[in-house]
C-alpha cells in the first residue's frame, strides 16, 4: 500500500501557528524567524516542491502587506460586533480574525502557485474554528465575520470591500462535477454587503449587489440588485403543546 | 506597527485545560494547583489586570459551586441522550458537556469583572466544540447540548433552568449595532424548553415561554407563550430526477 | 465529590492521532507500533475493561481492510471535488477524508463491544472537523463528505454505498427519549444519494432511496422514493433596503 506524508499535518499546524505569532508580534518575529525558513522549506521539500526558497523570499516579501490589510480588518471587527470590548480582545479571542488571518496568508502563497501548502493551512483554521474559507478565494478589505462556526468560502468566490459574514453562511457552488474544475463556481459579493447567519449562496454567475442585506436563512441562486434587503418568508406554526413534534 | 502579545492564546489554552482536568480529577487537583495559581497570576499580568492574588481567591472560592452545578449538568445529559452509555461517559466524551464546563467557569471569571480572559476561554472551546457560548450569558441548572456544533448563544442571554439545546441553534441580536452595547440584545428562555437542531431565536426582548418545544429550524422574532409548540411549515417538492437541481 | 480521569481525553488524542498516521505512513506504523499497543492497553486499564490484548490483536486484524476502505474513499473524493488538486491532497489536507478515516477505526472497536473508547475517538475528530459520526453508524463503501462542519450522523443510521453529504447536514432522530435506547432511531439511506447542504433528514424507520438527490436546507421526516429529487420550496422577499431586517 502506497504510503502518505500524513503526519506532515503535524508540521503545518505548527508551522502555522508561529507565522501567526511572528506577524503580530513582533518578539515571536525574532525568535522564529529561523525556525519558519526552515520549517517551509522542509514542507516544501517533502511534498516535491521546487524552489523553496526563492519562494519562501517572494513569501517574506508580502507580510507587510498581509499585516496592514489584517490591521484593517481588526478594526472591521472592533466597528462591528456590539460585544468587543477592546481592539487587542480582537486579536486574542476572535475566531473569525483568527480564520481571516490565515486565509489571507495561505492566500499569498496561492498566488505563488504553492499547491497543496495552502489547502492545509485553511484546514488547520478549519479545524480551529470551523470557518472554511479556500486559500483560492478573492477578498478585499476590512472583512469581518462573526462567530462562523459553519461558514464556507469556495475556491472562486469574489468577496469586496467591507462585507460582513456570519455564521453558517455558504457561498458554494450549485453544481458539483470535475469538470467545472476551472470555471467560475462561487458567487460574488459587492461591497458593503452583510450576510446574516446560515444564508446560503449559490453559484458561479451569482451577483449580491452593493450594499445589500441578505438576511438570516435565506437561499438564493439568482442575482440580487444592489441596495436589495432580501428575507426569508418563513411560516411558523405556534399552537399548544400535545404529543411531540410530529404532525 | 503595534505587538499583541497572540502567544497568550497557548498559555490560555493549557491553563483552561488543566483547569477542567482538576475541577473533575481530584490527582489533577493536587498536581496543577500551583501551576494553575502561577499562570493565571500571569495571564493577568500580560493583560494588566490589577489584584490578580485577590481575583484568583475569589475564583477558587467559586470552585466548588461550579464543580456542583456541572455535576447537575452531567445527570441531565445522561436523562436525556438515549446514546449515552454511563456517567462517565458524559464526564470524558461529551462536547456539549465540555462545552458548559467551560462556560461555567469563563462566566465565573466574567462576574468577577476579569476582561478578555474568558473570551479567550470560550474561544478555547468554542475552537474544539464549534459551540459558542460567550462568558457573559446567564444560564441556570440541569442544562443539556446535544452534539452542538455551531450553537451560538449571545452576551446577554438569559436561560432558565432544564433547557435543552441541539447543534446550530443561535440565540442571537436581531440588530447588530455597535451603540446597543449596553442593551440586553438576545433573547430569554423560560424554563423546560426544548429548541430542536438549526432553530434562529433572534433579539434582546423576546422570551420563550415555560415547557415550550421549538422545532428543528424555526426562525423566531417575537415572543412565544408557555406551552407552546412551534413548527416550521417547510414545503418540499418530490419529483422524479431529471437534471440537476435548479429549477 | 467523586473523580473522572478527564485526562484521558489527552491520552485518546494522542493516541487517535498516531493510529492515523500509522495507518497511512508505514514509517510511522514501524515507529509507533510499541507506544500504539500499550497505549491502548493503558486506556482500557483506565476504563476497566477487561481482555484488553485480545481485544488489541482483533483490532490490529481488522486495520488492513479499514485501509483498503479508506483508499476507497479517497477515490471518490477525488472524483467528486473540482476543487481538488491530487489524491495526496486528499489524505493530507480533507477534513471529510479525516473524519471518516476516525469513523472507519472507531466503528471497528464499536463493533468489538469497546466502550466508551469509540466515542471518545469520534469526540476527538468532531472536535478537529465539525463532522459527528457516531460509531454505531453503519456507513458503505466510497463515502464523501464535502466541508463538513455541522454533520451530525446518529447512533443507528443506516448508509450504504457511494453517498455523498455536504456540510451541516443532519441524519437525525425525531423523539429522542432516553427508552428509545435500542431502537433504530435514525435515517437509512440508499446507495448513490446526495445530500446538499444543511439538509435535515429525521426519524428511525425513514429511508431515502437510491439514486435521490436531497436539495440544500430540505427537511424530512417521511421517506423518499428511489430516483426522487427532492428541493425545498423557499420563498424569498427582495426588496430596496431601508430601515433594518424587522418588518
């Protein structure tokens, strides 16, 4: 039986932890530094990959960016979420930052053509925090999600600026076969729109308007305008309580 | 740009961890007490929390009266999962278990006014159980989670005693702003209810009245009388399959 | 107040995690065959069962097979994600691929009369992946399951061959009472069914036949027919936005 590198899980996950620590902190910065170089040239090597490290320098070149996009999207959260008490709470105790941060770093690598790389370190955060967001996916600025245990981000969603998600949502694909490999599966959020908790949408042409509300629960697989407030129309039966929930 | 000090999620997570190990196990107790002591002292140092010594009296005080309260916990698992094989079995692989003894202990540290700790606390096992329940909700005795994978339950929720809550349920504000801070923004839920897998309960005045039953994926804004059985009327279309799934 | 051995919840993680990695790297099978065995010795100690090298000798019988299944799997999850980027990619970085490797390993010590153990196991997986397969369930060849997060898969369904199931979706019971312990309280469902995201399916005695398709967010409590496909009629309101999502 062919054998896996299985345990390089392992790696990845502690490889990812500390590029988390040394971009926001700036002593995990110095005394990683030489363990991540190593570290990402050994995964490199042990899934066959060339040229470790030239991109492992192209890589170190774009955390700054990483960081300032980051900073803005912490200040997302602060804005946001009635809850937060200050703005180092947000990097110390909120998932959806957390699962952001991630995404955007295993994102550079993506567009560095790293395979492989990348879909384990969103599946590390997965992991940690059950949002699912594919390293090949396109966000913009000041992104903020709430809660997100459940949401799921497809491989070619389109997501601007200043979208806000919560949990359980899904931008997916509304058919599933092989050979829709490179087209366009997953919608495509304009700015400033808010998605409440377990919307679900699908598909590769999809548009949500500008500054559209799509509330709680609602499914769509057609177009919204910009400026739309879409809900779902739920009928609730409430009637005294007999025998279970069976009709 | 601005250090945070993110490394202290590793030192929140193996101290929430032996925390539970020694509220149950009373070798743990003895074998982490000062290392429990030690850390916490620490915790709050990091954070620039005051009176650290005195907090953490007053927490162990607490102890006890956790310990009894999960223990009422744990008798309404084993009374109510027809899956549940002992006692024990609650104590080592319930989530929906793990998950309440954290909270009772982040809620703990909340009450004493101890600031982002016990966000870090419930992220920890929000991380490892996708249920999110934030430290300063208000829950009462015998409360049962069944598989629980993406329950969120709200800052200012209020729960009764004998509630029963299954996995994807939100108890959640139905206006997310940052200016209702103060407010009491999510719902209340009156003793004996039951709210079945995926059902929204949404804003800060609505309570759900005594014994009531809320169906598997119930969408509710307003308030519910005791008693009540509240269903979902879904329609479903059955058809033979011809070619995909839009329509 | 009585004592759990809570910590065994440390020694279970380590030693599921070792198992998998055996199972797939042979280097890691020789390293860890030693630690393995009396790992598993020790756990059984700590739970009072008895026979516990017998048991062991079954268990390592049975490993081959459970691997031939999961290669397998891994099969049909290459087949079935356009988002997938090689067999590799699968074993090291699927959540659904992860999951049910645990499933396959901890339904053998189920089906060894192992208590306690098993669900310990499937506690440790639901944690890393969202996904909740009971031990007890019985599940055929070529499972897929895309994301993951939220699945919830009871005691006694029923899954036979080339099932494919999407995130958050639950195969449910519809009265959960605590003497319906050993009835079958779950779904079956035939070969060669999809179910779509967020789908509810509840009750013992409901089957969903073959070649069906089950749309996203459908919820059931009646069976299906074979080659049916079932869709959720959703109405939904679009409108210009004006003052929040309360009507």
């Amino acid at each position: 039986m062919k054998s896996y590198n299985v345990c390089l899980k392992d790696t990845v996950k502690t490889f990812t932890k500390c590029l988390f620590y040394s971009l926001f902190d700036c002593e995990q910065e110095e005394a990683h530094s030489d363990y991540l170089e190593k570290t990402f040239l050994k995964i490199l090597s042990s899934l066959e990959i060339e040229n470790g490290e030239a991109i492992w320098e192209s890589f170190k070149a774009e955390l700054p960016k990483v960081r300032l996009q980051l900073d803005l999207d912490a200040v997302a959260f602060e804005n946001n979420d009635p809850a937060s008490y200050s703005l180092e709470e947000i990097y110390l105790a909120y998932p959806g930052f957390h699962a952001i941060s991630i995404y955007r770093l295993s994102n550079t690598l993506y567009k560095l053509n790293v395979p492989i790389l990348p879909r384990m370190m969103s599946e590390y955060i997965h992991g940690i925090t059950g949002i699912d967001i594919h390293p090949g996916a396109t966000i913009g600025e000041s992104f903020y999600i709430d809660h997100g245990t459940g949401i799921v981000i497809g491989e070619t969603s389109i997501i601007k600026d200043n979208v806000k998600i919560y949990q359980g949502v899904t931008l997916g694909g509304i058919q599933v076969s092989k050979d829709l490999a490179k087209v366009k599966r997953h919608p495509t959020i304009e700015s400033n729109v808010c998605i409440y908790a377990n919307a679900t949408i699908l598909g590769g042409d999809i548009v949500i308007g500008a500054n559209s509300i799509i509330g709680a629960n609602v499914w769509i697989t057609h177009s919204v305008p910009e400026n739309s407030l879409v809900t779902y129309k739920t009928e609730i039966k409430i009637r005294p309580k007999k025998n279970g929930i069976r009709e």
